[in-house]
C-alpha cells in the first residue's frame, strides 16, 4: 500500500483518538516518576503497550552490562529501580524500513512545591495547556509515539517493519537508559526521539561533558581564619576559568549552530563544602554538565511545543501534541510502509 494515499485518513484517525491521548498523558504525569522512581509510570506503560498487542520487554538495568560501552555515564545513585520498558512491533512480512520510537520516563525534582501555581503531579488543563511536571519533558512524546501508531491501527493499517516503541529511564541525568536499549539488541535504520523540540527538526547536538572538582583547603578556627586555606573561596576562580572557557568554546562553535549565539552552556548544578560553620571549610566539591546526545543510529528529535520545563509550571501544548502525533503516525507510514492491520 501507498503512505499517501491514507494521509487524510491517518491524520483523521489522531483526531478521533486525541481524547483519549490527552486522557493518557495526564494519568502519565500524575505518577511521579523521579530517578528511583519510575517503576509505577514504567508499568503504566508496559500495560498500554500489552493491551495494544505489542511484545512488551521490562528489565532492570544493570550497571555491570553498560560500564564497558561508548557513552556510559558514571552511575551515582542505585540503579535497584531502573526499569526499561520496550514495545515492539513486528510486521506479518517486513518490507519497509525499521524505526526506534524513543522517550524518557524520568523527571527532574519539582523544586518547592510553594512556587507552583498548582501541584505538580496533579495535571491541569487551562487554555490549551497541560500543567505538570513532566508534561512537556518528554511524557507528551511518549504519548504521541504510543497514539501514533493507535492512528494506524484505527485506520485499519500497521506498519510494514519492526517499530520498537522504548520508554526509558536516566534521560535526565546519564543517557544510560537509552544505551542499555543498545545494549539489549534494539537497532533500527532509523529513531524519532519527540523531545519538546517547539515542533523543530534538530539535526545536531553539542555533546555532553559532565565532571566533578574536589578543591582541598586547610581547616582553621574562624578566630585564626587567615591562617587557614578556604576550599569553598578557592573554587570561585576556578568557575570564573570554566566560563572563560565556555566563552571561547561558543565562539569557536561549528558551522551548524551558526545561528545560536551561545549552544555551550556551563551549568554549576551543585555544589557541597565544609563540615562546621564556625571552622574555614577544608573541602568543596562541585559538578557540571553540558547537555549533549549520543547514538549511532540516524536519529530526528522532534517533538511539542512545551514551555518552563526543568522549571515550576511545567506545560505542554496540547494542540502542538496534536500536530507532532499526526506528523510521526505519517512518517511510521512513509518510513516502514504499511500492511493491512491484523484481527
């Protein structure tokens, strides 16, 4: 069969099923799926996978099978709860051209709930947005990664190659979720990753640095102070050096972001010293991190329009959720061709 000549149909067919979808998202964001956590949301997902007929995979990563691999992150906290999910799709006959469908499950804290204009694990519908956290980062292209195919199911299609739908863990702080989906044997000739991308391709990426500096000092009393060496005040010519460095590295960027005045950004994300108030710190660690990608398969990031994620009042627009649905339930139909839809 010829994509084209059930587009109408297909994007019709996202229409019908949007109700739904927005229905799923909000159950999505309402479980609190921080890193340790998405055990709950994981199996939410397993069970509508199931449901829809598709060979469901869950495991638990471990660290010991991926600490060999490119792009392994350092693993800091316990990985007792990393639960991968994977849906696959398989064709009666392949003939088209396969496709990974990849989202990340976990979520970054919800900082002080007070600074909330309203719960952030209880989602809100107002003027076309869904309010949660996680709404845009990235539960909405979970949930249009699952609808799209629904669209081809409703319009009595299925795609005509494996699709391998992947919700998994350690987005937010390694990556380490998706290179177990690596690890495990899930390749394709291609991957749509639906990150709140504002409904833009992105065709490049700067790379992920993170590392950690420990700055040793000499304790004193705070009445002998000047005797003393003070690790937390030594750090702050060190971070001046990182931004000076950030400064050159933007002005050196490669010719694809040409058109962003600063794609390298040096981020303190934490910092820790001393041990007593009263006494000149003896020790300060800090860390950083750059946001980057890694993968070595073809991949589009595509995804909705989502506005203060990683920030209070997380929201998605649903209408863009819309859009990105039916443009990803085109590109299935294109990229792997269609079959008629079994049973």
């Amino acid at each position: 069969m010829n994509a084209p000549n059930h587009t109408e149909t297909i994007l019709a067919a996202v229409d019908q099923g949007f109700d739904e979808q927005v229905r799923f998202l909000g159950d999505l964001v309402s479980m609190p799926s921080l890193r340790g956590a998405e055990g709950s949301a994981q199996d939410f997902v397993a069970a509508a996978l199931r449901v829809r007929g598709l060979a469901v995979d869950r495991w638990r990563i471990d660290v010991e099978d991926i600490r060999h691999l490119p792009g392994f992150s350092p693993v800091t906290i316990s990985y007792e709860n990393a639960w991968n999910v994977v849906g696959t799709h398989r064709p009666r006959a392949s003939h088209g051209r396969s496709l990974i469908l990849n989202g990340h499950i976990d979520v970054v804290p919800v900082g002080p709930i007070e600074m909330w204009h309203s719960p952030p694990f209880r989602p809100r519908i107002h003027e076309g947005w869904m309010y949660g956290r996680g709404a845009g980062d990235m539960k909405a292209g979970i949930a249009a990664n699952l609808f799209a195919l629904d669209a081809l199911a409703r319009s009595g299609l299925a795609p005509a190659a494996e699709v391998y739908l992947q919700s998994v863990v350690e987005e937010e702080c390694t990556g380490n979720g998706a290179l177990a989906c690596l690890q495990r044997g899930y390749r394709a000739d291609a991957a749509i990753i639906p990150e709140p991308m504002g409904e833009h391709l992105l065709t490049a990426q700067v790379g992920v640095v993170w590392f950690q500096v420990k700055v040793m000092g000499r304790p004193a009393h705070v009445a002998l102070a000047s005797t003393g060496a003070n690790a937390i005040e030594s750090c702050f010519p060190l971070v001046q050096a990182l931004h000076g460095l950030e400064h050159r590295w933007n002005e050196l960027r490669h010719p694809s972001f040409a058109g962003h005045l600063h794609p390298i950004n040096f981020v303190l994300a934490r910092i820790e010293g001393g041990d007593w108030t009263s006494s000149v710190p003896a020790w300060c660690t800090f860390d950083m991190r750059v946001l980057g990608l890694y993968g070595g398969i073809p991949s589009l990031v595509y995804g909705p329009w989502a506005e203060n994620i990683h920030a209070f009042d997380e929201r998605v627009s649903l209408e863009s959720m819309r859009r990105v649905t039916k443009t990803i339930a085109l590109f299935v139909a294109q990229w792997c061709g269609t079959e008629p839809r079994s049973g």
